[in-house]
C-alpha cells in the first residue's frame, strides 16, 4: 500500500480513544527522506552523510493545516548537500531528529491507482482509463489483497510500454525494449514517479501541499 498511518500511531491513538493513554502531540515534526521505503511498521533505509539531517516542522496549524486530506502548508526545507544523495523515494514524519517514533510515511508519487496482472504470457498489465503514456515513469506498490506480483520490485523506476486505453505493458528501459516478464497473476497499485536526487551542492524541498495523507 502506498503510504499512510505508522502502526505505532493507530495504537497510541486506539489506546487513548479506547483506555484513557492519553497521547500528546509532539510540538515538533520531523520530516525524514529514504532511499528505501519504510512501511506502517517503520523500517526503511534513511539517508545519511551528505549533509542529510531530517527537516524540522513546527507542529501546528500553519505547517500542517487542518482537513482531510492533510499536508504541508510551509515548503519544507533541507541543508545543502555536502555529497551526492541517494535517489529519495519516500518520506516519512517522525517525533524525533533521530530515532523517534514513525507517525506518517509516504511515497514520492503521483495519483495512486490499481491495475491488475492480467495476462502472464503477454505481460500486461489491465487499469481502466489510466492515461498513461509510453515511456512515462513509474513505480508499484503493494496491493492490500495480495503480495506484490513477481518480479516486481519497490522502490524501482519502471517505464511504460504498449500503452493501449485500457492495459499496458512495463519495461526496464525507455522505448519498451526491455519488457518485465511478468510471472504471477494479480494485483497492485501504480503511481507516476516523483522520486527525487540531490547532488552534491543542491538542496531538496517541497513545497506546500506536497506531503499528503489521508484518514479512512
């Protein structure tokens, strides 16, 4: 699944509303960024070196305006890189400047949208009206109903080929010339990639209302 709420949240919160634990809201956020996607349980792989320090965000109303969707109302900002960083895929939002505890995760990504293995001998791929192009980029996330298919990866940059109304093949490479020969029926979620690197000398950000999660 792509993002959402940190299992250490959904239990703070289950505890205060059903118990009486009450829970406090930190009076900082901390915005991490991974070469490796974390998940709900936290994990990941966060950068490091370079330069790289977590973004510290004031918690309140003006850096995270109420409503449902919520996201950032300020750009976040990072230190200038030192050295290259490694490609981001994903951000998180911590209570801490290190360590600490996850409280929201999610990719570097466009809409989200299902799509199903469909047909392993031809490889493709069935979403209805997904607008794609070839040669757009993206990238596959975990389906709540099942694992995802084989071989598909996360955190991998995939690009679209044979786009038809309806279906689509992916390859590894520009211009379709390295299909993904698909092994196992099923289905996933699919997202443009918005993933980002920052060399050595630039900065990363985000401006206000790129960071969004969302509440059932």
């Amino acid at each position: 699944m792509a993002g959402g709420k940190s299992d250490y949240l959904e239990l703070a919160q289950l505890n205060e509303v059903l118990g009486g634990t009450a829970f406090g809201a930190p009076a900082n956020t901390y915005v991490a960024l991974y070469s490796a996607s974390p998940g709900d349980a936290g994990g990941g792989t966060e950068l490091t070196g370079g330069g790289y320090a977590r973004a510290t965000q004031t918690n309140n109303t003006t850096n995270w305006p109420a409503g449902n969707p919520k996201s950032n109302g300020t750009t976040i900002s990072y230190a200038q890189a030192t050295a290259d960083w490694l490609r981001v895929y994903s951000w998180a939002v911590l209570d801490a400047l290190s360590g600490g505890n996850f409280l929201y995760w999610g990719p570097l990504c466009g809409t989200v949208r299902p799509a199903v293995v469909n047909d392993v001998t031809n490889d493709t791929f069935f979403s209805p009206s997904h607008g794609y192009a070839n040669d757009t980029i993206v990238r596959v996330f975990t389906h709540p109903q099942n694992a995802l298919p084989s071989p598909l990866a996360l955190d991998t940059r995939y690009y679209i080929a044979n786009a038809a109304t309806d279906t689509f093949k992916l390859s590894t490479a520009a211009g379709g010339g390295s299909i993904v020969n698909l092994t196992q029926l099923g289905f996933v979620e699919i997202a443009p990639d918005q993933s980002i690197v920052v060399s050595s000398g630039g900065t990363a950000s985000f401006a206000g209302s790129s960071l969004v999660v969302t509440e059932d």
